[in-house]
C-alpha cells in the first residue's frame, strides 16, 4: 500500500491533556483512509509545562510523568495516554513518528556564572563585545524526576549559546568554551552562522551531551518502539551529530528507523540538495521548495502556470529523499514563517502530492479535520482564524490507498491544466486526474487499452456524467474551474 503521513497536530492544537486520547479515538478512521504513518508533536515536558507546545524542550525523560514545571501531564496528555495512543495505532499497522528537538534547552533549575561574548544578532560570527560574565539559568537538574531514567545534569558547558544574562538586556551570548572558539559548523553562511536559534543553544561538540542525546535516543525506544523520527531545525544543528546520532540509534534498536528533518529553506533547492549529500542520504527532508510553489500558485490564480510547479522542488529533484506537503505548524496563519496554501488551491496541491509517484506525502491535521483558533499577528492585532476541512480529502485519501498505483502518464502540455493517468497494476485499478486554476477543461488523456468500453466515474463527485474508455483506451475527462477531478472504473 502507499505511505502517508498525517502530521498529527498543529500550532494551536486544543490543550488540556486529549491529543493523545483523541489520536486513539480516531486510528481505525486514519487507517480506513490509508494513513500510514502519524507525526505527533513533542512528547516531553516543555518550560511550559502544560501548556507548551514541546518546542520549549526541558526534560527528554519526563513524557508526562514527573510533577514538573507546575504539571505532571503535558499539553497532551500523560505518558500513560501517550503510550497508549501509540499501541492503539500500532495495532492499526499505523507508525509512530516522534518529534525530535535536540538543538536547545529551555527552562533551567538554576542561574550559573560563567565568561561569555555579546555577538552581533545579524552577524552571529561578529563578537561586538569584551569577554564579560553573565549569569544564566543553564543548570539542569529536574528536581521532579529525581534523577530517575539518568543522574545527568546539565550546565553552561553543555550549551554554545543564551539568549537570557541576568540583570543585562537580551541579547545572543557566545558562551566561552572548551569546545571551540566559535559555533558549530553549519552547512550555509545565514546570519553568518545560524547554530543559534533560541533558549540555551545546545554543544554538541561536548562528548558528555552527545553520550547522554544517544543514551536518551535508545530510551526513547524503549518506552515507545517509535518507527520514525522528525527532525527540528536541522539548520541549526551540526550536521555531523545527526549523522552519528541516527547510525546509532539505528545500530542499537536493530530497527532501520526512518527520518525526515526540518531543513526550511523555500525555494532553495540547492541547500535541500546540500544537506542530504553533507549528511550521505541518512534522512529525508520535508520539500520546503514545493510548499512554497503551491503557496505561490495558490496566491496567483490563473496566472500560475501550473506546468512549472515541481520546479526546482526536491520531490523532481530527489523523490528518494523528499517528504511533501502543503502545509504545517510553521507556515500555518499567524505563525513567523507564515506562508499558507489558499483554501482553493488545497485539492489541488493535494491531488499532486497523493496521486503522483514521487515524494512522500504528509497531510496536515487542520487539512483533514479543520481548525479555529486566535492569535495575535505581527501588527499586535487580535485575529480569528477558521481553518476548514480540504474539499475532497478524504477521497483524494483513499484514492491514494486505492487506486495512485503503476505507470504514469502526465498531459502537462496546457499552463493552466494538468492531467495524469495510473495504469494501476496487478492487484489496484489505476485512475485519471485532471486539475485546473483557470477554466473547466475536457482533457483526453490515455488510461491504456485493458480499460476499453470501461466505465469512469468522478470519485470527488464533481460530475454526474460517466467516461466511457474508447476501444483504444482513451477518455476525455473533464473537470471544473478552479478545481480537481479524480476518475476511477466502476
């Protein structure tokens, strides 16, 4: 069957302790629809505590719990839930993929002194200060868990970077260490170096921290038998690390543990490209180029010409590696890198990444269930955002798991209407999909000659009328303005 990925989550996912439940409520739907595999956001208790999104990383070890951070449970529920979810899916034959934040630390126990450097916040590699001590709250000692699951504590040489000094105004400080003059190594000169992202930012040149991260990793294991991991912000994060991280982990479950990280770089094919080739294919990465296409199409209307929507993009480029989709928790409205596809463009960017060969398709939880939710824009002004379910998600879903199989045929010969044809194969009848962002078009388009005199209908329901294939194995499938059709045998 085809893999698929639901990102099981959003920004502002309802608290109070039910994702987890939730997600076990609904595994015989996700799996009736084909889904194969589920993203769940951070498991382990943020700074936040029950109110974290999980991206504020505290404690790896406390899953929902220890009593801390003024929480036992987190955002989504308690580790017995989160476990629980995790069997119920699996059961299901659906894979468990964890969200892994390993580039920083938030909400220490205690404040330590030690030598650091102001660095400009535009230019990280330009020190625009004298050395100077700092106090800052780097000390990790999670008094909740009393050293259960590992006696580890962390301090100020564990981290490269603050962004807090006590008493001083925030600003990013380049911790003096023993582990290099300057930050990690990253594989693109953004902001000079961009190791530092936010928090207490992680050294991952300290053998003790990189001892303990994969010490962790083969726990993590243990407690879940988790199937697949997502990345945060690898390009914050010495590429070297996860390269060693992932053979071990690898190495020590015995299990050939999928990845996928979060390279963001929209429209910046050749750094996805980097990426992969510096880290020799160790994981795939999500295809933050062809999100950024759909974002663009969907923006222009008919003046997009849809022939050049995979350009540039991973999933042409590197299908092997690439992890596709059409929205996620960052480019979600009212987020810092907001760049939503528009609601009239969604079954269209769906139709290209479900019904195509190449990539590996990820769904996005407010696509598939909606989504409402306030927040404040960059202008301080309250917005209400109502996210709806995608137009015809569900049968693009289950024309993925039922019909997206064998040769392809592509008609991309019109700018403002594309089509395509599986021929199926043994075991699935293939299917006929025709898009446009302009007019309603009639494309004629070749199913193959074991389909002749069969009858087509429109799956999404667009249509009433039925295709009858000719003695040659050709149809003309129609669809509406501005929309999708999906055309299946009877």
């Amino acid at each position: 069957m085809n893999s698929t990925m639901i990102q099981f989550f959003h920004w502002y996912s309802e608290g109070k302790g039910k994702l987890w439940n939730h997600a076990a409520e609904q595994s015989q739907y996700l799996s009736d629809l084909g889904i194969t595999s589920v993203w769940f956001p951070p498991a382990y208790k943020g700074t936040d505590g029950e109110n974290s999104i999980g991206y504020d990383a505290y404690d790896l070890f406390d899953l929902g719990e220890f009593d801390q951070k003024n929480a036992v449970g987190t955002k989504y529920g308690t580790k017995d839930d989160y476990l629980n979810a995790i069997k119920t899916l699996k059961d299901k034959n659906i894979q468990i993929i964890v969200d892994i934040v390993l580039g920083h630390k938030a909400g220490g126990d205690e404040l330590e002194k030690f030598k650091a450097v102001k660095v400009d916040e535009e230019n990280r590699d330009k020190v625009i200060s004298d050395t100077i001590e700092i106090e800052s709250y780097t000390k990790f000692t999670f008094p909740g868990r009393q050293k259960k699951y590992s006696e580890f504590e962390w301090n100020f040489t564990c981290f490269s970077g603050v962004d807090y000094a006590e008493g001083k105004d925030s600003h990013i400080y380049k911790i003096i260490s023993e582990y290099g003059d300057g930050w990690e190594k990253m594989i693109d000169d953004e902001k000079g170096n961009y190791d530092y992202l936010m928090f207490n930012d992680v050294e991952h040149r300290n053998p003790h921290v990189r001892e303990e991260l994969n010490k962790w990793a083969q726990w993590y294991f243990e407690q879940t038998d988790f199937d697949g991991v997502r990345l945060d912000a690898l390009k914050h994060i010495s590429f070297d690390f996860y390269k060693e991280w992932l053979t071990l982990l690898r190495s020590n479950t015995g299990k050939n543990i999928f990845a996928v990280g979060e390279y963001w770089a929209p429209g910046y094919l050749d750094l996805l490209q980097k990426y992969i080739e510096t880290t020799e294919g160790c994981m795939s990465l999500f295809d933050s180029s062809l999100q950024n296409n759909f974002c663009t199409a969907s923006r222009e209307g008919n003046s997009y010409d849809l022939r050049r929507i995979f350009d540039e993009t991973l999933t042409q480029a590197d299908p092997m590696h690439s992890v596709s989709l059409v929205d996620n928790h960052d480019t979600q409205p009212l987020q810092d890198l907001e760049a939503p596809v528009e609601y009239w463009f969604k079954p269209i960017a769906y139709a290209l990444i479900l019904l195509r060969e190449n990539g590996y398709p990820c769904i996005f939880y407010p696509d598939l269930y909606g989504a409402h939710y306030k927040d404040y824009d960059r202008e301080g002004n309250e917005q209400e955002i109502f996210l709806n379910k995608v137009d015809g998600i569900e049968g693009l879903l289950k024309a993925r798991k039922d019909n997206a199989y064998g040769v392809q045929r592509d008609y991309f010969e019109d700018a403002n209407c594309l089509g395509w044809v599986r021929e199926g194969n043994d075991e699935y009848s293939g299917c006929a999909v025709v898009l446009s962002n302009k007019n309603a078009y009639e494309k004629p388009m070749e199913m193959g000659k074991k389909y002749a005199g069969k009858t087509f209908f429109d799956l999404l329901g667009r249509f009433e009328d039925k295709v009858v294939i000719d003695e040659n194995g050709w149809g003309n499938f129609p669809v509406p303005a501005g929309n999708v059709s999906v055309w299946i045998a009877e």
